[in-house]
C-alpha cells in the first residue's frame, strides 16, 4: 500500500524533481560507499597493528622465560621474578600465567585472576586435539570482552624448555574500547552519513524552494497583473534574494510598458481629437455605427441635416431616431450589409440612395454608406453614413435640365420659323407679291435676331464667369436710362403697360463697363414686361443716395439704379434662387420668351462692379430690383 501511494504520488512530480532525486540519490550511494570503505580499510589496519603488538609482547615474554629458565639455580624464583617483571612493566597485560599442560598452573600474576582461565577452558579442550600440530610454533589468540568496556587478547603459546619438558604460556592483553567502537560504528557512520546527505540535501531544497517561492509569488502577481493591462505593477526589490536581477529587470520593463502606454493613449487621444475635430467639421453630414448599428459618433452636420437626430444618444439604437419613412429606405440596406459580409466587398462602390425632407424644408440629401473594416484582421467593426445635401446640386441638375429644355424650344422655334418662310419663298416666290416676300424675310430676320440674343446671353454668362479685367468706363447714366426706355417703349405700348423713368438731381458720373451696365438695366426692365400686364407701371429710376462714413462731416455719395414694377411679384422661395443660372418662374410651362440666364448674367456683372443687387418683392404687388455705384464726385 505504501508502495503504491508513493508510486502514484511520484507520477505527479516533473522531471526536473525526479531528475534531482537521482542525482542526490547517486551522490549520497557514492560518498557512503566511500567512506564505508575507508573505515574499514581503518579498522582492519588497527586490527593489524594490534595483532603484530601481541605477537611482539609475546616473543618478548618468550625470551625473558627462556633466559630465566636457563638458568638451573634457582629457576622457579627466577623465573617468577621475571614474569612479576614483565607484568609491572607493560601496562597492557592483564595477567601473565605457566602452566604445564592444561590442568596444572605454575604462576599466574596477578594472584586473584582466575575467571581469565576458567573463561579459556573450553578452548583450551578445542586444541588438545591438535596440540601436536601447534606445538612450539603455533599461537592460540581468543577476544574476550569484559564488562568494563575492554577487549583483551587470550593468547595460548607453547613453550619448550630443556627440549622436552612444555610449559604454556597465557597471557591476557587489554585493548580500549576504540577497536570495538570501530567495529560497530563503521556501519552507523555509513547510515549516517547517507542521511545527512540526503537531509541537508532536503533541506537545501527545501529553503531554495521557499526562497524562490517567496520571490515568484509576487512576480506571479505583477507578471498578471501586466498580463491584464495594468502596467502600474512593481516589485519590492531586496538586496539579495536568487532573482533580484530579475526583479530589477521586470521593475525597468513596468515601468517602459507604463511609459509607452501613456504615450500611446496620448497619441490615440490626439488621433482622436484631430479626427473628431475633421469630422465635427466637414460640410456633409458622418454617423458611425457599431456591427450592432448603435450610434459611435455623429458629428455637428448631421444634427443640422437630420434634426430628429438631436436627441440621440451614443450606444442607443438608430432605428429609434429615425423617421419611418427613411427608416423603410435605410435599414434594410444596413442590414443586408452586415449580413453580406465578407462577400460584400469595400472594394465596390458604396452604397447610397436620395432621400428628400420637405418637414422642415424642402431639402434633399444623398446618404452613401460604407463598410468600417480592420485592416490586419479583415472584420467588420462598424458602418459608416456620409449625409451630402444635394439640395443646390439637384437645383442645379433640375435648372440644367430646364435650361436644356428652354434653348432647346427657343433655338426650335426660330429655326422651325426661318426654316418654314424660306422654303415658302423658295417654292412659292413667282406667285408671292412683293410685299409677302419682304414680310417673309422681316419675320425670318427676327428669328434669328432672336437666336443672336440667345447665343449672345450664354456667351455673356460665360465672360462674367471668368476672371476679365477690362478698362473701367466713364458712365453717363442719363444717355443708358434714355437708350433703354425707348428700346422698350415700343413692347410696353403693345401691352398697354406704362413705362416711365425719373433721373434725380446730384447724378453724377460713375466709372463702370458701360456696355454691361445697358444690359443690366436692359435685363431688369426686360423682366418687369415679362411679369407686369395691362394698365400696370414700370419705373426706371436713377437717384442719389447719401452713405455716412466715420466723419461725420464727409458725406459720400452713391448713385442707385432702381427699377419698380406692379407686376405679379416673387414669392420668398423663388427670391433666394431667383439669381440662379437657368432659373425661370414659370413653373416649367414656357409661356414666356428667355432662357433664364437674364439675371444670373445681372448679378455677376453688379458683382464685377463691386457692388450688390437688391430685390424686394410681394405677391400681387410688384417688384423692386435695385443697385449701388459710387459717383466720382464727392459732396459735402
């Protein structure tokens, strides 16, 4: 069951960690064996030493015997004598005893030593068997252990004396207790030794770990802590410790990636601010939307278009802003785009439509819609909607259209005319009298009077267009508003209109392009027959106008140039469009003669003359068109 626990938990431990174990494992084996050895090697060598001590102490005792005993006289006290001596003079022997044979002891030092030899009994009957074989040359050694802690040697040694009578020698000789510590520490120090390999091999393991523990910890937590985008994190870094290079290290990265990251917010704030401000700024309208179609931004423009959208709010759905109507128009478009992606590609033109507001004004407006995609990843993160008034531009396309229409009948009609009374005089000239030939050739020469008017007046418009700088004329206006009234004298006494003109006293003269001025005043009184009928007034006006400046003692002088009719008058609408080019009020009917280029070639001439051109006007009322000259003389 152990076995199996400590299998399974060592399944858990990586490689490292097993690796480490066999290392100290094969370190601790090593050392161990080693030192085992050695010890060993130790004790055998002192076992030697001590061997080769007796065997000397041994010899030594033989000899004195000998010489004692070689002497005849008095050999029992020599011989006692001699082994008193020895016993005195080496401290290691523990007894001295002779004895002939086994059973009979001659001398025994000290006296009281008796369990010494019973204890050698039993060995002594374990040699009688080969006592002939070790006789004289053989030495019996025996280790007994005492209580006190000691080791003696009982050596046995035969000795021959007189070559026939054998006497043995006993000896005892005493050993400390470092030979026996030695037999049995060599195995406790080897056991020893491998645990304290391997506990201060724990133990080094064990306070590195914690160590280095202590300090991943809180690298943990900042390196998280970076993970998830706050670069504030840092490290308490200490003086010593395994990674403080480490710590120093990620401190210094922290603090670049805090750095860089300011930086980065500054630049996309700024980004942003130069964008918001572009887009807050453009003349067409923006909205951003998000995949979802919730407003991101809407600049000021498209408040100003689409004043529903006012009360939006950012994040909010756009459908909830939006009128029904466009509603209908846009959203599926929005959601066919989203839904279409990625087959719908940005590379095509985007999508637009025209929508036409007649609430507020009546204004219409060309939505374009495109696709917000990431560059890097090619996802769709928004949609955007540029909101364009194309108010002037479908005037434009619609004043185009019936300027188009006008020339087109006015060039018709005279070629038709001139066409018809030509090839009426070519076929029919022997049997038309001479009055109907000239009265045929007088209408085709109005014809294409007409067609010079016409060509002349789109000539005109072109000129004033362009930047001519001519020499500034002196301007009588008296010998214009002459030349003019009796031009059109003629056309009002057809229609029964009453044509006049009042010229002012202090009339000056003016410098200006007189040719331009003469069609200028021909134009305005040309309109005022078109739109004034039987029994009402035109007034050619001419007249000074005084204009104080920063001295109130100077008065400069303008001379205004004023025509009033009592014709039908011009509603408000047609007022801020009236000056237009191929603009005509005739609601698309052309009962009345011109191309609608009369005023617009009227206003970019006063505007050559730095000056403005005025109307005022109401309904069933008349009109009131005027202008501004400085005179060249000053009053005062």
């Amino acid at each position: 069951m152990v076995f199996k626990n400590f299998k399974k938990q060592w399944q858990f431990v990586d490689t490292y960690t097993r690796f480490l174990a066999f290392i100290t494992l094969l370190v601790s084996l090593l050392i161990t064996c080693v030192v085992y050895m050695a010890l060993e090697t130790i004790q055998k060598e002192a076992i030697l030493e001590d061997l080769i001590f007796a065997k000397d102490l041994m010899h030594l005792c033989l000899s004195n015997i000998v010489l004692s005993s070689s002497d005849h006289v008095g050999q029992q006290n020599h011989l006692s004598d001699a082994i008193e001596n020895l016993y005195l003079t080496i401290a290691n022997l523990k007894y001295i005893i002779l004895s002939k044979g086994f059973d009979t002891f001659m001398l025994n030092y000290p006296q009281v030593v008796l369990s010494p030899i019973d204890s050698i009994v039993e060995d002594y009957c374990n040699i009688r068997k080969c006592a002939d074989t070790c006789y004289g040359s053989q030495m019996i050694v025996n280790y007994r252990y005492t209580s006190d802690q000691q080791i003696i040697h009982h050596m046995i040694v035969p000795v021959v004396i007189d070559d026939y009578q054998v006497i043995y020698l006993q000896l005892g000789i005493m050993h400390g207790i470092s030979i026996l510590w030695a037999s049995y520490s060599i195995k406790y120090i080897s056991i020893a030794i491998f645990t304290s390999i391997w506990l201060i091999s724990s133990c080094t393991i064990f306070f590195n770990f914690t160590c280095i523990r202590e300090a991943i910890s809180p690298l943990n937590r900042a390196l998280n802590s970076i993970a998830s985008g706050d670069f504030r994190a840092r490290l308490r870094t200490r003086t010593y410790g395994p990674l403080h290079d480490v710590m120093l290290i990620f401190n210094e990265m922290a603090e670049k990636l805090e750095y860089y990251e300011k930086k980065n917010i500054e630049q996309l704030i700024l980004e942003k601010s130069k964008l918001e401000t572009l887009v807050s700024i453009m003349a067409d309208g923006a909205i951003l939307l998000d995949k979802e179609l919730r407003i991101v931004f809407i600049n000021q423009s498209a408040l100003t278009a689409f004043k529903f959208l006012r009360s939006c709010v950012t994040g909010r759905h756009l459908l909830n802003y939006l009128p029904y109507d466009i509603s209908n128009r846009l959203m599926p478009l929005l959601n066919y785009l989203i839904e279409s992606y990625p087959s719908y590609r940005p590379t095509l033109d985007p999508a637009s439509f025209k929508i036409r507001l007649d609430k507020d004004s009546s204004r219409t407006f060309q939505l374009v819609i495109t696709t917000v995609l990431d560059p890097e990843n090619e996802v769709l993160t928004g949609i955007g909607i540029i909101i364009q008034d194309i108010t002037n531009q479908v005037g434009l396309d619609e004043a185009k259209a019936q300027f188009i229409s006008n020339v087109s009948h006015e060039l018709r009609t005279p070629l038709f005319n001139i066409r018809s009374f030509l090839e009426t005089l070519s076929e029919y000239r022997d049997s038309l009298t001479e009055k109907q030939q000239i009265e045929f050739l007088d209408i085709a020469n109005q014809e294409t009077y007409r067609l010079t008017c016409l060509v002349n007046d789109v000539l005109d418009l072109s000129r004033l267009e362009s930047d001519f700088i001519d020499p500034l004329d002196l301007i009588e206006f008296q010998e214009i508003v002459i030349t003019v009234v009796q031009t059109y004298q003629l056309r009002a006494n057809n229609k029964y209109v009453r044509l006049g003109f009042m010229i002012g006293s202090y009339v000056y003269s003016a410098r200006g392009y007189i040719n331009l001025l003469v069609q200028v005043v021909s134009n305005l009184v040309g309109n005022s027959l078109k739109f004034t009928f039987i029994d009402e007034r035109i007034n050619l006006r001419v007249y000074a106008v005084n204009s104080y400046g920063s001295d109130d003692n100077n008065i400069f002088c303008k001379i205004r140039v004023e025509v009033i009719d009592e014709g039908t008058g011009i509603g408000e609408f047609d007022q801020s469009r009236i000056f237009d080019r191929f603009v005509r009020l005739e609601n698309n009917v052309h009962t009345l003669e011109g191309t609608g280029l009369g005023l617009s070639i009227v206003k970019n001439i006063i505007n050559k003359h730095k000056s403005k051109i005025c109307l005022y006007s109401e309904l069933s009322v008349g009109s009131s068109f005027w202008f501004d000259l400085p005179l060249l003389e000053k009053k005062h």
